[in-house]
C-alpha cells in the first residue's frame, strides 16, 4: 500500500475521473439554477428536488465521461 493508496482503493490514479464528476455536477448544478430562475420555479421544495436531481445526474454523467477519457494504461 505504497504511493498513498488507501486499502480497498482501485489501485490507479483516478484524480483526473473525480474531477470529471466534479466539474459535470458543477456544470449540470449551475444549468439547473439557470432553468429555474427563468422558469421562475417558486416552489421550493420541487425546485430542490430537482436541484440535487440535477446534481446527481451531472456528478455522474462526469464520472462516465472521466472514466473514458483517462483510462488506465495497460498492463497496470
């Protein structure tokens, strides 16, 4: 368990997938308040709802996308 590795980690350096979910949940969060202030959504319960709906979808959608695009090499 060298190099920092937690037990029970994937063993690879997966930093570049968690910021990829990050970034999606940050970008989905951000386009969901834009739709709700133009929907003018007053509901708050509903609008939270969706809010971290939104949130959940984006984190992740980003994780999938990060996941594809930084793969691990082979033979590690």
């Amino acid at each position: 368990m060298g190099n920092g590795e937690q037990s029970g980690s994937s063993g690879r350096d997966d930093w570049r997938v968690r910021i990829a979910g990050a970034v999606g949940a940050a970008v989905t969060g951000g386009l969901a308040l834009l739709v709700m202030s133009l929907a003018d959504m007053r509901l708050f319960p509903l609008g939270m709802i969706l809010f971290l709906a939104a949130i959940a979808v984006g984190l992740w959608l980003g994780q999938r996308a990060g996941s594809r695009l930084f793969r691990a090499p082979p033979g590690s």
